[in-house]
C-alpha cells in the first residue's frame, strides 16, 4: 500500500502520544504500508516546524527540527515529482500532495485537511483521515 501524508500528519506525530495517530505511527513502523515523500513536503514541514505557530508550543530547537526532517526523509521513499496540478484553488499549496501521489500511483493521500479530504478521490488515490487508515488496516487483520 502506498502512502502520502499531509504535513499535519507528520506534525500531529511530534505533538500526539496516544490515540489514533500514535496507532498510525506503529503500523507505518510495522511496515503496513510504505510512505511517499517530496522535497516539496520535506520543506513544507521544516517551514511549519519553524514558524512562530508551532515553534513556541513544540519547543524544538532547530537541531531537534533537523533531525526530525532526516528521520522522515529516512523512513519515507523519497520521491521526484513529475507531474503539475492545479486541482485546489483555495489552497494551492496543498496541490503538491496530490502531485505526489499522482506521481507514485498512491492508494491514500493521509490527511486532516479539509481541503483535500472534500476531494474524497483524486485519480485512483482516496483522500481519507488518519482514523479510516487505521479502521482501513484493523480490519484487513
């Protein structure tokens, strides 16, 4: 199964320590499914881990930032997009994450965005939460 997550997905793993999203983590962890990622994302996340936003409440210095970076860049396939889309116009930031998975032939496109999720599909690839990926696995046991 391949996977694209949104930067909320990666954020919510540095801030959650149970739930939903923690079961998510140990199921990418056990090899469940395997997680795509841009040099477009890659940025995104470093840029939100590094405004004032989110900089102030995780308390992570810029070190602790770049390791994180690595560790996702590391356990994720890090892939060349290929492809331009021009598909949400309220964001058009949020665009690259279905570049990605256009690129990739993506299964899930992992999100919280409501911008994204209100797509539902995009090509082959579903738009679903965190929670339907983990309901998706728990019941494919």
């Amino acid at each position: 199964m391949r996977v694209v997550f949104d930067t909320n997905i990666y954020v919510s793993f540095l801030i959650s320590s149970s739930g939903t999203i923690t079961e998510l983590l140990n199921f990418w962890q056990q090899g469940k499914f395997e997680v795509f990622i841009s040099s477009e994302i890659l940025a995104e996340l470093g840029q939100v881990l590094l405004g004032p936003k989110l900089k102030s409440y995780l308390c992570l210095t810029r070190q602790e930032i770049k390791q994180y970076l690595k560790l996702v860049a590391q356990t994720s396939l890090v892939a060349k997009v290929d492809c331009r889309v021009n598909l949400i116009k309220e964001d058009p930031a949020d665009n690259k994450f279905l570049e990605l998975a256009k690129t990739i032939g993506a299964d899930f496109i992992v999100t919280g965005d409501r911008h994204l999720l209100r797509l539902e599909q995009f090509g082959e690839t579903k738009i679903i939460s965190a929670k339907e990926l983990v309901e998706k696995i728990d019941k494919s046991r």
